[in-house]
C-alpha cells in the first residue's frame, strides 16, 4: 500500500514533536480528538495528590522543571555488600517477588528513574532517582506500593535505616541525602504521566496511520475548508520543516 502523503504530517503530530504543532492539535477533529478519555483509560494514578501547604519545610534536591532529584548516600553495614548486591540483581530478574516491581513503578506514576549504585570497596551504597511532585509524597508513596517493600530491604543493609513506614524515616532521608552540583533534564516539563499519556496516543494513532479510510477523511472535500485555513497551513508547513 502507498504511503499517504498526510501519513508523515499526522505522524508529527500524533508524537507532539513541535510545540506549535502540539498547539493547534484540537483543530485536527475530523479524524478524532486527541484530548478526550479513550486514551486515558486504564491510567493508574497511585501518587498522593499534590497539595502542599505553604509552610512545607524546605527539601533538598535540585530541580529541571517539573522534576525533582534524590540522591542518598549510607554505609552499608560490615559484611551486607553481598547481600545487598544479591538483592539488587534479583531486582532486576523479573523473575519471582520482584517481577511487579516494573508494574508498581508505574502505578506509582511520578518516578522517572533511578539507580542503586555499591562503592568503596562495598562499603557505601548510593539510592539516586528523578521523580514529579514533591519531596514528601514521594517518600510517602513509596510505602505504598511493592516499591517500598524494595526499599525496606535493600536499606535495612545500611546502618541506621528505620524503615520506610517508620516515622523517622523522612529525617533519615534528609540526613543522608546530598543535591547535585547539576541536574539536567532532556523534557524538564514532562512529567511522567504526560510521557505515559504521549506514548498511548502514538500508539493509538499509529494504528490509523497509512489506512485507506484515513486518507480518505484527510482527502474528503468537506474537509477542503479546514485545509484550507490559516492554522492548518501552518501546520503542514511545520511538520514539514
């Protein structure tokens, strides 16, 4: 089948890659709009609310728009490196306990990524992450999930450490966390749930793409006037560039 000549246009965007693009997508109606729920079913959203009384004590880590970093620094305790280090790559199997730990991550729905780093000679262990929202709802949101189950055991290695539901454990954070010098971000402005909502209207409409029945709404004469409108010449021209 030959590509449709509107399949590239459309593709751009579906993929948001312009910001003026992005912006003049809900003239785009004949074919679907791109805002409403059926791209948003199914969107677990497990995170705390955001609401932040003004009086929140200040928190440490630097931020790139609507992400935040952590990075904690702890002394493992003597003779824990290879229990902790079998615990990590246990992490990462996907096999057992640990193969809802991708599963959980989204659910949570604020956490970019993060590492689990062993250093000097197996006697210090770093937690370094990026997440949405605030200091507290993260940590308070960890305890809820597998996640925080996570967490419990691989710090339980490390001295000190009272739990992550225990009380103290937001002091315990604050005292072993460090800022970075520099944090960048390659989308400061995205947070993860905008990156999951992106990926599934892609997906969606890749689906239509090249389709003979979205060349012929893209080619269907009562569509002449919309093509024909300032807005959407833009737009081509922009997609085209």
């Amino acid at each position: 089948m030959a590509a449709s000549p509107w399949a590239g246009d459309a593709r751009r965007l579906a993929c948001g890659q312009d910001e003026e693009v992005g912006a003049m997508a809900p003239h785009f109606r004949v074919f679907g709009d791109l805002h409403t729920d059926p791209w948003q079913e199914g969107c677990t959203m497990a995170a705390t609310p955001d609401a932040t009384p003004p009086t929140q004590t200040e928190r440490k880590g630097m931020k790139a728009g609507v992400c935040t970093e952590f990075t904690v620094f702890a002394k493992i305790k003597p003779g824990h490196a290879d229990a902790l280090r079998e615990l990590l790559a246990k992490t990462t199997s996907g096999s057992g306990d640990t193969a809802g730990n991708v599963e959980a991550v989204r659910q949570l729905g604020i956490l970019h990524d993060a590492r689990h780093v062993i250093f000097d000679n197996d006697t210090r262990y770093m937690f370094a992450s990026v997440f949405d929202g605030t200091w507290d709802n993260y940590i308070d949101d960890f305890a809820k999930t597998v996640v925080g189950k996570l967490f419990d055991e691989a710090f339980s290695h490390t001295e000190g450490f009272p739990g992550v539901t225990d009380p103290g454990v937001k002091d315990w954070f604050i005292a072993h966390q460090e800022p970075a010098g520099i944090f960048v971000s390659a989308y400061p402005d995205l947070t993860v749930q905008q990156i999951y909502k992106d990926q599934r209207v892609n997906e969606a409409f890749q689906a239509v793409l090249d389709t003979p029945e979205f060349r012929a709404v893209l080619d269907n004469p009562a569509n002449a006037e919309l093509r024909d409108t300032p807005a959407f010449q833009k737009l081509m021209a922009e997609a085209s560039a």
